[in-house]
C-alpha cells in the first residue's frame, strides 16, 4: 500500500506489509455480510418426501421445501397445497406421495401420472465408501513414484502455515486420509493452508461469529501424490469430481480448502442438506432442493468466504479457492513431514 505526501513535497512513503495488513482486516472486519434472514426449519412431516422423483421416459422433478411450502421444482418453483396427509394439490392437480417402510417417500402421482423416487447412494442412510479410503495398494506405490508435471511461469514463495496457527476458533476434524490409502497410523490431523489464505480464511470465520457460526475444515492443503492416487482410483463415474493430476488441484497448492459452518453454541455441524463423502447432484452449489435451511446455510458459507477473496466451486457447495495476487506452484511435501514441523 502507497501513502502518497502533501502536494509539493513529492514523496511517496510505503507502508510496512504488516500494518497493510492490519488495515485491510480492520476494514474487512466491520463490513457486515449481506445475508438473507434465517428461515424456519422445514416441517418434519415433509422431510421423508424431499427428493427426485422420475417418470417412465426420464422426464424428473424434485420436491423441495420453500418458503415455508412444500414445492415441486422442474426448473422453476411450483407450490403444493397441504390437503391431508401425503395429500397436495399443484395448481387444479392432486398430488400423491407415497413412503417407504421407513417413512421415505417412495412414489409420486402427479395427477394420472406416476413417479418413483431416484434414491440418491447416501439417501437411506447407508454411507458410501469414499475413494480416499478404498484401499488399493499397487495405485497407492504408483502415485508415491509419479513425477508431478513440469511449470513453466513466475511462481509465489511457498509459506504453508497450519490454519489453527493463525485462528484456533476454526476446527480441524480430518481424518488421516494419507493412511487410509497406504496403511500405517493415522497423519492427517493438522490442516494447512498458504499463510494469505489461511489469513483470510480466518477473517471469514471472525466474519460469521455474530451469525453464530464458525468454520470447520475437513481438508485443505493435500501434496500432489494425493491428487494423483484419487485420480487412479475412482470410478469412471466420479472422475469428475477429483482433478486431473497432469494440471494439479489447488489443494495441491495449499490455496484451497473445503469447509463446512459449525454452530457456535453446542459444536454440532449446520445442516447444509449434503454429506462432503456423497458424490452427486447435490453437491452443486447451487442445488435447489433440500430445505430452505440446508440452502441458506451454503449462502452463508459462500458469502463469508467470497468476502474474503474465496472463490467457491459450482460443483461442490464445499470447496473454495482463495485467489491471490501470484498462484503458486504444485507441491508434493508429505503430510507426515509438515505434521512434524513444531
């Protein structure tokens, strides 16, 4: 930051990086967010009914809670009147659910036409065995012996700092994801972040306290052999979701984290409506079904991060990437060599 002198004297005198940082957050700290008001939580007679459902031919909707109402949502909102139980009119339609054994809607007559429910893997409770955690040994040595890619360009200096370092208030549940590949004890516990974007991650989370939120991390810096492994090891039809280890992932460059809001008052987790381990349609964004709750709580995420320079991915409400004046180059430091840094 430049402060330039009175008219005459022609000087310019620079300011020193930590009391240019100490105004920028001051600054940053008293702009309140711009959040919508919180919504009620969705009745719990509805919650069994919120899903896809699909017709013979494909054709698919969701019933999704809004405003206070049980909506259908086909691109665009469409309210359903409670007339009994189970029982709704859409406009002059009757609209028809039917559960499950377990209380879950299970088909929708939508007028004379039928829907069944599109059960999403996750949706009825079961976990789904996440990618990191499929042993697989012989891709495992693969990616430990891989060569990260070549980059050409002018490249920022590396400062990884553990997040806790810099906010304790920010938790840090991870889960020793480099073993659960390889085997051995568990080293994943520390998260870490380059110290500008662990400052502004900071920041959002100061930034949400008066919400009654704090941040929760569940991954953040990962070296590129990481990257590399989940690549080999997923499915043809979650490829999409882990980046392609011949450009990297931000996370390999200690810019990117992915986080989740945790309530101030008992510790618990907000319900943002999507388990950080399912792969699916919900983990867009910008998801319109689920709850109002569960879709106000990623507003909140989203807008106290993008205040503090975070850019969040489309396709997954939880993964966001702090942009800074200078990228910096992929990484491949194990995380058992930063976990013994003191």
């Amino acid at each position: 930051m430049l402060e330039r002198g009175g008219r005459g004297n022609g000087k310019v005198r620079l300011l020193s990086a930590g009391l240019a940082a100490a105004l920028a957050a001051a600054i940053s700290s008293a702009a309140p967010l711009n959040i919508p008001p919180r919504p009620a939580s969705c009745p719990e007679r509805w919650l069994g009914l919120l899903g896809r459902y699909t017709a013979p031919g494909g054709a698919s909707l969701l019933a999704t809670e809004k405003d206070g109402a049980l909506q259908l949502h086909d691109g665009g909102y469409r309210p359903l009147v409670e007339t009994g139980q189970d029982s709704f009119h859409v406009a002059d339609t009757l609209a028809l659910f039917a559960r499950d054994s377990l209380g879950r809607g299970e088909v929708l007559l939508l007028g004379t036409r039928r829907y069944a429910r599109s059960f999403i893997p996750g949706e009825r409770g079961e976990r789904p065995v996440a990618v990191w955690r499929q042993r697989n040994d012989s891709l495992w040595t693969a990616a430990k012996a891989a060569k990260l890619p070549r980059e050409k360009g002018r490249f920022a200096a590396p400062d990884l700092v553990e997040i806790r370092s810099i906010e304790p208030g920010i938790k840090t549940a991870l889960l020793g994801r480099d073993s659960a590949a390889g085997g051995g004890a568990p080293v994943y516990r520390r998260a870490w972040l380059q110290r500008p974007a662990a400052r502004a991650l900071a920041r959002a989370h100061r930034r949400l306290a008066p919400l009654g939120y704090g941040i929760h991390v569940s991954d953040a810096y990962r070296p590129w052999y990481i990257t590399k492994y989940l690549r080999l090891a997923a499915p043809p039809e979650q490829r999409r979701f882990y980046a392609d280890p011949n450009v990297g992932s931000h996370h390999n460059r200690g810019t990117t984290v992915d986080v989740t809001l945790y309530e101030l008052a008992d510790g618990n987790e907000a319900d943002m409506g999507y388990a950080q381990d399912e792969l699916s349609e919900r983990a867009a964004a910008f998801y319109p079904g689920g709850t109002s709750l569960q879709r106000w709580h990623r507003t909140v995420l989203r807008t106290a991060l993008a205040a503090e320079g975070f850019r969040g991915l489309r396709k997954e409400w939880w993964h966001f990437r702090h942009i800074g004046q200078r990228p910096y180059r992929l990484m491949n430091v194990g995380l058992d060599e930063l976990g013994r840094r003191p």
